[in-house]
C-alpha cells in the first residue's frame, strides 16, 4: 500500500453558535508522517473526525483521490472511509474480544476473506507491533501500552492508505511513548501510508515528524516541514514547545495582548526554543522510509521560500548530502497574513514563485514569523509535487521487537 494526498482547503466547523475552527487549509503529503500541535481544546481531535466524515463541516473541502469527501454520496463516503486506519486514544478495544477477535474484526465487518486469510493478516499485523503470542489476551488484561499497540495492529489490517493517530501518547509514560514513537516511524518505512498524529508530547513533535501543523485561536496558524516550526521564534511556538506559563496561551482559553505582554515584560529575558532535536530513523532491519526521498525534492523546491532559521536547520539536516544550491527565483511573496495573537490580516497568493501554491498564504523570505507561512506543503509540481512510488511488501518483523 502507498500513502494518498488528503488536500484539505477552508474547512470550518462548529457546534451551534461555538465556532471550533475556520478557514483550515493544508495537504498532507502522501507518505509522509504528520504531527498537529495546538493548546487543548482547540479541536484537533474535532479535525480527524472532520477528516475522516464523521462530522461534517460547515464550509470547505477534504479531496482524496479526486473525490471531495464534504459532498460526495453515503456509499462513496463510505468507501473512502476503508482508506483510512484510525488509532484512538485508549484503543477502543472492545473488552469482552480476544485481542486476535478485535483485530480481525474489521477484516470480518468489511471483507470477504475466509478465516484462514484473516488468521494470517492478523498474525502479520500482531507481529508488526510486537504482539505476537497475545492473541488470547483480553484488553482488561494489558498494559495501556498493549492495547495502543493492539488498536493499532487493528489500523492496519485493511491496508489503509491514509493512518490518524489521536493522541497516541496518552495514559504511557515518556519510555513508552519513546518506543511508540520509534514503531510509528517504523510502520512508516513499511507500510508507506500518509500518517497524521495529533498530539502534545514535544518529544514526539520534535523527533517523529516531516512536517508540522498548530491550531491557535480557532486557525490553523502554520503547517509545513517541521523545521519551521522548531526553529519559529513566534511567542506562542515557544511557550508551547517550552511547556511555560508565560505568553499568549492561558489555563482555558487565549490570554488578550495585554496581559501576555505583562506577563512576558515581568518575566524577563526566557530561554528561546529547544534545541532542534534529528529526527527519528526506521530500525535496522526494517528498511528506509520512500517518504525521505519524495520530501527531500519537494523541501528542495520550496527551500528559498522558507524563514532563514528553517532554511540553515534543513541545510544542516542534509549536511552528509547537501541541497544544491538555491536557484535564482522572481520577485519575493508579500507576506500575505497575520496570526499574531489571533489577529489575522487579508490573505493573498501569488503564483510568480514556484513551489507557492494557489489560495494559500505563501512565505516571504524578508520575515520569518507565523505571518507569512504558508498553509499548505507548497510542492514546487504544478501538480501536486512528485508522485508516490510503488509500495513494496513489509519485512519480517519478528515477535516482541516494539515492547511499550
């Protein structure tokens, strides 16, 4: 299986008169491994099931192969939904089934294989995540890990092209999640499907990703190769990635200008980012990840619109392979809006710099903030950045590798 590009653009959803978010706009590279950051409550789980059609917006469009799931028939919807592997915070088990009874189920609810096929799609999906020898096992008999690791095996089993992680960090201590963390990029390499994590460990923000989005103030405030979030020295990138109290994010909601500014001017001079941590790589043994070499011509093609800061990251990422050197472009992107403390100005595009993509804000390369990163992934092909290549079959994964 390959992974699909899921093009989403100025998607708005709300409950009654609570707006959760407006204007999303974004598209996930196909293959490559996603991380969607933001403070709580500012609907990121609401997102995956958007994605997913289990909620429908209010404006806006989710196309995966051609189809816009929005407006597109039942049946078609739910076609497209076999696309998709979804692991749920707490697994979702079903705690009255054998793990093997809960992770054949989907193959029994949506196929025709006969059980002999579903005994060895299980085995092989069990083995994947370390499993194997646990089939008999009750959900209420595990650690919390085993049943992460279980839900996912149940992602898997249909071969989706397209794998949401909702918070899969939650209820595992930081050595768990570490090797959750390590198995989600080794899954990547194997199965090269488009990945989309939503969660709040910085370690897995840090490590996991290509490519990184936050939802702040009821937008999508950036979203593109992580190195421009990590390397941002936008206040509320800081404060988040640094876990402080002091900046624009409060207890329960956004803090007003004033008060952050009070807080920040009392608190002195605060330590800036984290240092820029490498990114994980897929296990010995398991081969390398297709995506690495697709994001690396699409980076390449967008790398003079990027911030200075994320530029120098991305040239140092590839210091044992550099990029050639930048060609010479036409006239620089305006910025083209503003996310500082949630106040957002006109949007424009602009199509006279490649790797700029239409109705979506671009990057200038005089500022380097929120305001003028670009919404979407900008591949630098008109139609859409180079394509996807063949999958190739997993290899064998031996019992117990992934212990979390």
């Amino acid at each position: 299986m390959t992974g699909v590009e899921v093009k989403v653009e100025g998607l708005t959803k709300s409950f009654g008169r609570a707006n959760i978010w407006s204007d999303v706009t974004l598209t996930l590279p196909p293959g490559e491994v996603s991380v969607l950051l933001g403070p709580s409550g500012t609907g990121k789980s609401v997102f995956l099931k958007t994605l997913i059609g289990l909620l429908k917006p209010e404006r806006g469009s989710i196309v995966i192969h051609e189809t816009d799931l929005v407006r597109c028939s039942e049946s078609r919807l739910y076609e497209l939904r076999k696309l998709f592997g979804v692991l749920f915070q707490d697994g979702a088990l079903f705690g009255s089934m054998s793990l093997y009874d809960n992770i054949a189920f989907p193959l029994r609810e949506h196929t025709k294989k006969s059980e002999s096929e579903i005994r060895d799609i299980v085995a092989e999906k069990m083995a994947m995540v370390g499993l194997t020898g646990d089939e008999r096992k009750l959900p209420g008999e595990i650690s919390g890990g085993m049943r992460k690791r279980a839900g996912l095996a149940r992602a898997l089993v249909l071969d989706p092209e397209i794998i949401l992680f909702d918070e899969p960090d939650s209820v595992l201590d930081p050595v768990r999640t570490a090797y959750l963390n390590q198995l989600i990029i080794d899954l990547n390499a194997q199965t090269d499907s488009t990945f989309l994590i939503v969660t709040h460990d910085i370690n897995t923000a840090q490590t996991v990703p290509d490519n990184i989005g936050m939802l702040y103030r009821k937008h999508l405030a950036m979203f593109g190769p992580r190195e421009v979030l990590l390397t941002s020295e936008e206040p509320v990138v800081a404060q988040f990635l640094n876990g402080r109290r002091q900046g624009p994010i409060g207890m329960s909601e956004e803090k007003d200008t004033a008060q952050a500014a009070r807080e920040m001017e009392e608190a002195g001079e605060l330590a800036g980012l984290p240092p820029m941590k490498p990114q994980l790589q897929p296990s010995p043994g398991v081969g390398e990840r297709k995506a690495v070499g697709r994001r690396r011509e699409r980076v390449q093609q967008m790398l003079h619109t990027l911030p200075a800061a994320a530029q120098q990251a991305i040239r140092a990422s590839y210091a044992d392979d550099p990029l050639p050197a930048p060609r010479p472009v036409g006239p620089p992107a305006r910025p083209a809006s503003s996310w500082r403390m949630g106040r957002r100005s006109p949007a424009r595009t602009d199509d006279s710099v490649p790797g700029y993509p239409p109705r979506a804000p671009g990057y200038g390369p005089e500022a380097d903030s929120f305001d003028t990163f670009d919404q979407g992934y900008g591949g630098g092909d008109p139609a859409g950045g180079p394509g996807s290549g063949p999958g190739s079959p997993p290899p064998p994964s031996g019992p117990g590798r992934h212990h979390i």
